[in-house]
C-alpha cells in the first residue's frame, strides 16, 4: 500500500509538471493551430537560463526566477515574430517541421553555449524529507506541485477573467469574429507563444531543481503529446487532467510493470495511451470535435 | 508536375505515355547512367562512401514522398520502419543464414507489414494527429528493439554479414556501390511510373482533399494503406542496404532523428517529386560533411571549433530548415525548375 501511494505521490508531481508544460502547447496550439514541437526546447532554455544565474552568477533563487521569466517572455517573442508569423496559411506539415527545425536550432544553441555535462542546481530547498502518513516526500518534489498548481491557477484566472485571457479565448474560438471585433490576432498569437515559453520555462525550473539540467531534459516535448490527445489538443483543463493522469499512470505501470519487461516501461507506457486514445476517441476527453466538409 | 517544353506536340498515346519525352532527355538520361556506371572508377574512397550513404538516403527519401508528398500522410516514423526492414534483413542472413538478395525483399516486405499495421490509424485520423500517431509508432518500435533483447541484441546490436555471389564478397565502398545504384535506379523508376498510373493519381487525389477523392470514387481504406505499404518497403530495402553496408546495427541507428532527417529531405527537396526527394537526399546527407570540411579549415582559427561540430550541426540543420520553409518552401526541385524557365528565353525574358 505505502509503494502504491508513494507511486501515486511521485506521479501526481511528474503529472503537475507535464500539465504545466502542456498547457503552453495547447495555449499555441488553440489559439494558432500550430503543434509545438519545440515545446521541450523550451523548458530546457529556461531551466538553463535559471541555472547560470543561481550557480554561476550567485543571483538570487527568487529574482533569477523572475529574470528567467522575463527571458522566456522575450524568447517566445521572439519566435513568434521570427519563424511563426511568415508561416500563417501554410500546410500543416510545413509548420510540423518548423517547429521541428525551431527544436533543432534552440538545442543546438544551447548545447553550443553551455556544453552537454550534466549540472544541478545549487541547494534551494531544505533537503530535509516531509512525511505524510507514513509517505515519504521530498522538499522539492512538494514545492515543485505547489509551484505547478499555483502557475496553472493563475492561468485559469487569466483566461477565465482578465481582458487578454478573454480575447485569447474568442481569437481561439473564431478567429474572424474575434478579428472583427478589434482583436489583434498578432497580438494573441504573440501572447499565446509568450506565455507557452514562460510555463515551459517555470516547468525547466522545477525539473532542473528535481534532475539536475542537461540536454536531454527536452526528452520531455515528447512526453506531451501523450498529455494533449488524452486531454485534447485544445482543451485547457484537458491539458491539466491529462497531465496528472498521464504522470500517476506512467509512474504506476512503471512501478508494477518494470520486473516483467526489464525496465523502460514509463517511457513508453504513454505512447501506448496515446494510441489507444487516437483509435478509440482521437479528439481526446475534452478536445472539440472538429467536423469536415469537402 | 509533368510539365512539356514549348513547341512539344505529342501525336500519339505512345508518345504521350514516355517518361522522357524529349531526345535531349534521353540523351542526358544515358549520359547519366554511364557516368553512374563507371563512377567507382574516378572516385576515391571517401567520395564512394559519401556516394553509397547518399544512394541508401535517397530510396529512403523516395519511399517517404511517396507517403508524404504524394498520398499527403505525414509520418514522423520513417526511420523506425527503416530499422524493421535492417533488422529483419540483419536477423534473416545472420541467424537463419538466407543470402542477403532474398533478404534484401523479404526485408521490404516485413518493413511493409509494420507499415501497414501502423498505417491503420490513417483510416480514422489524419493531419496533424495522424503525425503524433506516427511518432507514437516510432517510439515502440524502437523499444520494441530496445527491449526484445533475445531477438535483436538489445542496445548492444548485431553483426551483418556482406552479402556475396560465390565467392566474392560486396565488402567495399566499391562493391556495395553497384548494388545500392542498382537498387537505386529501379526504385526511382518505380517512383517516377508510379506517378502516372491509378494508384499513384488515387494518392495524389487523396493528398489534394480526401473527401472529394472518396466521393469520386477512390477507395480510402485501400490507397491510404497501400501508400504506406509501398513506402515502408521502400524504407525496408533501405533499411537493408544500410544493414548490409554498415555491417553493424544498433537502435540507435533509427531514432527519432532519422524520421527527422528523411521529412528534412523531401522538404528541402520537394513534396511529390521524384527529382525533389534526390535533391533533398543529397543535400541533407552532404550538410554534416560539408560543416566538417569547412570546420577542418576554421581550425586554425577557432581551436576549439571540433569540440562543437555536433551542436553546430543542430543548429545549421534546423536553421537550414526553417529558412527552406520560409523562403522556398517549394523546395530545390522548384527553384530548379525556375532557374531552367529563367535560361529558357535568356536574354529575351521579359
């Protein structure tokens, strides 16, 4: 019982993140119809960025958090008015392998500006395990869920009720209503990816704090997709509930299952859901069905 | 698509039918198989090595436009069929010992059979989910390989033999050329016939809008497997030649990368086009060796310029990628063919 609990903690943590990092994928993809694969490479920038100014320039944990925000702010930015916006109207393989490229060029960057060795962040939170009923909980993994479930609180305010949540949602829903209401899709759109980087890049901080940083850390752009079909690709509460189901399942099929196939199974037992979804419900639990005509 | 030069009437359905139309064609078509030919004997090692990875990269290419670019189904698995049909050929020749040429279509085949079973989502979902569908078939069979450590080795891979006739052995660069261009060259024909048959326009008619293609009369359940049947063989055999060649597999050799590597290609190329896809193949095969040469030159400058080669890499590819799709994102194919339209009329174009 106490393995199955512990199992379920552990997953409930990995889960917050992976909804906190699929909640900027499905923010772009909802507002633009854009799949991020670069979504990985985002979390990996941001963990890096706070990891310099902690360990090399001894700033701060709270203000390097900040400045790593205002960074990834910038950098989705950036992206947005670089690559994506030439992009409007074209196919969806040709934005597929641009983000794919985008992915490519981040991880190349940071891979050349910062080497391939594993680093750790220097001690932030009291090592010291809290226990629950017997179940052990580290620190960081506690403040990592607080920090997730704050972050996707906020989120769910701002779009539920201040004015840019609000007009991301309409562009979201119909962009040429929403246009000709005297809403800047540019505007959105660019809102849309500054906000994927700035989750991206909180998600970063809370993995670095948990792994330690290297480049492999962008593995989990990947981990998402499983978390958008399961929720849908434009649901946000989709993104949130397939996230924390995703992180428990993976985290119990690895626990139960792993003496039987020789480990590895939490990598791919997510794949597996998602293609059970996609033959069963392909617009997933909450996505919205979209219906063709020739 | 099958565009004729001015002044180019055609009087009879045979002479409609020609995959070359003009003498010049022709004549250039000769002259290029000659020089395929006798290529091994002018080039040296490095450029034949360079030359049999560009000739397996290009029935790879050609195999995934033909999912891609012509029937329009985007696959992000390629590299994983890839490495079915290497390591079926792999397991058939070394452990059952059947010789490498019933191998080689064999391999295609089980490639094919993957493919089709993967393939089967296409029928309900498409776009965009039908790419993730892809990338989910990439990850299991790569842990398929991974983790069946009794049949394939696990991580540690598995010795290939060379194929042989008698007593000669295809163990050099020299040798295997003539059976990758041998291969090549029949897999380009197919791919270039295929255009004009029903299937190929039943592809190009689903790629184009798949409801309408039903309507007329396309049979969707049928094309959209076949087109991954035909372009998981083409990945099989593929998969094959590079087994044979490399003569060591591991599954690292077909990772997510791979799949990358090869939509690369045929973006960079050209969508549904024959040309496009060895354009493409050549392109994204010579970028890293390219990148070496000229960080071999800047040595003496940057010292430390080897260290960074890898991450140089990533970042030139998909800087090369992102600014094909932004600025000719019809590919190398069409700017070809725009440079020819160009010197056509030179100087009299305007």
């Amino acid at each position: 019982m106490i393995f199955f609990l512990q199992l379920m903690v552990t997953g409930l943590v990995v889960g917050s993140m992976y909804a906190l990092v699929a909640l900027g994928f499905v923010l772009i993809y909802k507002s633009s119809r854009v799949i991020n694969f670069a979504q990985g490479e985002l979390v990996l920038v941001g963990a890096y960025v706070c990891l310099i100014l902690t360990a090399t320039y001894r700033v701060p944990f709270l203000l390097a958090f900040a400045i790593t925000m205002a960074v990834a702010i910038l950098l989705g930015l950036a992206i947005e008015r670089l690559f994506l916006r030439p992009m409007i109207g074209e196919p969806v393989l040709s934005i597929i392998m641009l983000t794919i490229g985008l992915s490519s060029l981040l991880k190349g960057l940071v891979e050349f500006i910062w080497g391939t060795e594993t680093r750790v962040y220097p001690p932030i939170f009291p090592s010291k395990p809290v226990e629950f009923g017997g179940i052990v909980v580290s620190q960081v993994y506690l403040w990592s869920f607080i920090l997730s479930a704050i972050f996707l609180v906020i989120f769910s305010l701002f779009f539920k009720f201040t004015k840019s949540g609000i007009a991301m949602r309409a562009a979201a829903d119909d962009e040429d209503a929403a246009l000709s209401m005297g809403i800047s899709i540019k505007k959105i759109y660019g809102m849309a990816w500054a906000i994927a980087a700035l989750v991206a890049g909180v998600g970063g901080i809370i993995i670095g704090n948990i792994n330690g940083v290297n480049v492999s850390l962008s593995a989990i752009g990947l981990n998402v997709f499983p978390v958008v079909i399961l929720g849908g690709l434009d649901s946000i509460p989709g993104a949130i509930v397939g996230g924390l189901v995703i992180g428990i399942l993976e985290n119990l099929a690895g626990g139960y299952l792993d003496p039987f196939f020789g480990g590895g199974v939490k990598e791919i037992f997510p794949f597996l859901i998602l293609v059970l979804v996609l033959m069963v419900k392909p617009y997933g639990l909450f996505g919205l069905e979209r219906i063709e005509r020739v | 698509m099958n565009k004729l030069p001015a002044g180019l009437f055609n009087i009879s359905y045979r002479e409609d039918r020609q995959i070359f139309h003009t003498k010049f064609i022709r004549f250039w078509m000769v002259i290029l198989l000659i020089l395929i030919i006798t290529g091994p004997f002018f080039l040296n090692g490095y450029l034949l090595s360079l030359a049999d990875l560009t000739g397996i990269a290009i029935i790879g290419a050609l195999g995934l436009n033909i999912l891609t670019g012509m029937a329009g189904q985007i696959s992000l698995g390629h590299g994983a069929f890839i490495g079915v049909g290497a390591y079926a050929s792999a397991l058939l020749t070394s452990r059952l010992g059947i010789s490498f040429w019933l191998a080689l279509p064999m391999a295609g085949f089980v490639a094919a059979a993957v493919g089709l079973f993967f393939g089967i989502p296409s029928l309900r979902i498409k776009g965009l989910y039908l790419a993730i569908a892809t990338l989910a078939s990439q990850v299991i069979i790569i842990f398929t390989i991974v983790h069946w450590r009794s049949l394939t080795n696990g991580t540690s891979g598995i010795l290939v033999p060379s194929p042989n006739i008698g007593s000669f052995e295809f163990d050099t660069d020299r040798s295997f050329y003539y059976i990758i261009f041998g291969v090549l060259v029949l897999a380009t024909l197919y791919a270039r016939n295929l255009f004009r048959t029903r299937v190929g326009r039943a592809f190009i008619a689903i790629r184009d809008n798949d409801i309408a293609a039903e309507i007329l009369g396309v049979n969707l359940f049928r094309y959209k497997l076949l087109a991954f049947f035909i372009s998981s063989f083409y990945a099989g055999i593929a998969g094959s030649l590079w087994a044979h060649y490399i003569t060591i597999i591991t599954p690292e050799h077909f990772t997510m990368v791979v799949s990358i590597n090869y939509l690369a290609m045929i973006i960079i190329g050209g969508l549904g086009s024959v040309l496009g896809s060895i354009y493409g193949a050549i392109f994204i095969t010579l970028l890293p060796e390219f990148l070496r040469v000229i960080a071999g030159s800047l040595n003496g400058i940057f010292p430390d310029i080897g260290n960074a080669l890898g991450a140089l890499r990533e970042i030139i590819f998909g800087l090369t990628v992102i600014l094909f799709l932004i600025y000719e994102p019809n590919g190398l194919y069409h700017r070809w063919q725009m440079i020819k339209a160009y010197w056509k009329l030179w100087p009299f174009n305007y």
